[in-house]
C-alpha cells in the first residue's frame, strides 16, 4: 500500500512555491498517495484538482484555523510537509500530538519574522525541535537554519527545477529591447526600485514589462510612482501569464529587484530559455545568476550600478546572446526538474525508511 503525503500551503495563487508544489504533487502521484490542505483556494485551484491527489479547501476563510485543525486531527498520514510560514506556525502546532513525520520547507529568507515583532521566530525555533527533517532550497536559508539551533543532520538543500515546454523560436522583427520582471506585485518584489534604474537610464530604445498578479491594489502604487516618472511609455502590466515560458522566449532580458529570495523560480525558467539576467545580491540569486558569465549580479540597493549594467545590455546584443549561452548551459548543470523531483523522492523514501528500521 502506498504511504501517504500531506502537503500544508497558505493558498493556491500563482507563486513560484504554489507552481513548485502542483509539479512536485503531480510527480509524486506516481508513488504515494497525496493530499494537499491549502487554507485558501487560487488561480492554480482548478490545476491542483485535475491531478490525481486530494484537495481540501476550507469552505469559509474565517472558519480556516478550526477546519485546519479538525482536517489534522482526523487525518492518518504518514508524512506532514509544510510550505510557507503561515503553514507551519498553524498546522506545525495543531500537528505536535500526531505521530505523522513533520517536514518543513523553507523557501525564503526568515526576514518575515519582524512583521510580528519576532513571536514566530521564537515560535519556529521551538517547532523546529519537533520537526523530524527541514527542507531549503539555496544556501543562505541553510546556514539560516543553522543560526535557528537547527543541527546539520536535519536540513536538506534540493534545488527548484524546472521543465520547459518546446517552444517556437521567435523571428524578432522589433528592434525593441523587452525586458521582463516576473514577480507578483509584492512590495519587497522591488519593482518601485526598477523604476527609480529606469529613470536613471539615458538609451530610448528598451520596454520593461511587470509580469505577475496585484496584491492588495499595490498596483496602483506602482502606477503612480511610473506616473511621477513620466515613464509611462516604459512600462507595461501584463498581469498573471499562463503560459509563462512563451512570454518570457519573447524577452531579451530578464531582471529581478527583490529585497529577499529563496531561490526564484522565475530566474530559473529564464536560465532555461537562455536569457541574460541582472538581480541583486540577495537570498540564492548568487545560485543562479553568476556575475559576468551570465548576468551582472548587483550588490543589494546599487541602484545606480544596476542602472549601468542594464544600459550595458541593452546596448551590447552579442553580450546578451553570451550570457544567454551561459545559462542555457548553467541550467543543464543544475536546475532541470527531473533532477530536483527525483531528490524530493529519494528523500521521502529514506526518511520512511529509516523510521521503519528505527522501530
């Protein structure tokens, strides 16, 4: 009989963690038998449900704690696996009496502790001791971790990885520079700091398209700033994209501004399509942008040098084709998906293994 997996996650948004998570379920259908509790639903609900796993959505938002906890009380899993803080700060406690194995994933750098004056830190520490294995996705949340009283022996490095469908090679006609951002519009996303590189910029012949959902009407902060700008003939809002690897084959560059990463699964798909990237020195962008080989890696708030870096390419077309070879070439190395997909089931088969022989 296959051992089952429940996955806990905040919502079913489109986010990197949310599309990590429907390939990984998807994967992993093939060996055990998955449920996913997830306290809101999203735009990817609809994906999560065509798969062969079991979804449970609380019915009313306001209820999710309770029907968290009854969904936890009444559950027989062998294995609880937590994404994302507000996961694991409340299935992580309701969880402590179950005798299921607990995982945590951590995919973001643990600066989210200071919007609740550091409770949740000290309320992580304290879960981790009950945690049987934590799972990272770069090297800064692993010595993060580390820094958290978490022994070496219980954290695990499985990079993201992903899949690229084949895609059509686009005849460019305009000789237009697009440059993308993908991220939700989020505010430690940096995209009011893109705005300040681009004012700085002197060359006419480039556009930056923002690709990702709003949240809570950010946008329209962002608009304004562009507004006061006067670059409103710069930037374009492309929203939420489906198929996310057609658009970003359109691009010629790809930049990334955030404040904090794990490690971004949006730079990862542009390594695979072969796009140059520029992004600032934070979280496991080190992992994936290699300064000068294919991309300019930018220390944290340099708007100015950033600025330089990005006039530099788009202005030099055979540097950005070279840097393009250079992560078509990265990728290949270390982020296809089967790579990552196939540690996830070595890990889960050894952690069930070794509770097996322990007994």
């Amino acid at each position: 009989m296959k051992k089952t997996i429940t996955f806990f996650i905040n919502d079913l948004n489109a986010g990197g963690t949310e599309k990590h998570l429907l390939n990984l379920v998807n994967f992993l259908s093939k060996y055990f038998r998955i449920n996913v509790f997830a306290f809101r639903g999203g735009n990817l609900e609809q994906d999560f449900k065509m798969l062969p796993i079991t979804i449970f959505i609380p019915k009313f938002r306001i209820f999710s704690f309770f029907s968290c906890f009854f969904y936890i009380k009444n559950l027989n899993s062998d294995i609880l696996h937590f994404f994302l803080p507000k996961s694991y700060l409340v299935a992580g406690v309701f969880s402590i009496f179950k005798s299921s194995l607990r995982v945590m994933s951590r995919r973001s750098q643990n600066y989210y502790h200071s919007k609740y004056l550091y409770l949740s830190y000290f309320l992580e520490i304290l879960l981790h001791k009950f945690t049987d294995k934590i799972l990272v996705n770069s090297k800064s949340i692993f010595k993060q971790i580390q820094s958290e009283f978490v022994p070496q022996n219980k954290i695990f490095l499985i990079n993201n990885g992903v899949r690229v469908p084949k895609i059509k090679k686009i005849k460019k006609e305009s000789k237009v520079v697009k440059i993308g951002m993908i991220a939700n519009l989020i505010p430690y996303k940096g995209h009011q700091k893109i705005i300040e590189i681009v004012s700085k910029l002197k060359d006419e012949n480039f556009i930056v398209y923002f690709i990702g959902c709003d949240y809570r009407n950010y946008k329209k902060k962002i608009e304004n700033l562009i507004k006061k700008k006067q670059l409103e003939n710069k930037f374009f809002f492309s929203g939420y994209i489906v198929d996310i690897y057609s658009k970003i084959a359109e691009l010629d560059i790809i930049i990334n501004a955030s404040s904090e990463e794990g490690q971004s699964n949006a730079l990862i798909e542009a390594l695979a399509l072969g796009k140059p990237l520029i992004g600032f020195d934070v979280g496991g962008n080190s992992e994936i942008i290699k300064d000068k080989f294919n991309g300019f890696l930018m220390k944290y708030n340099d708007l100015e040098n950033y600025s330089k870096m990005l006039e530099k390419l788009i202005n030099n077309k055979s540097l950005r084709i070279k840097f393009g070879k250079n992560s078509t070439e990265y990728f290949k190395q270390k982020f296809q998906l089967d790579k990552s997909h196939n540690s996830y089931l070595g890990f889960y088969t050894k952690l069930l293994t070794e509770v097996k022989t322990s007994k």
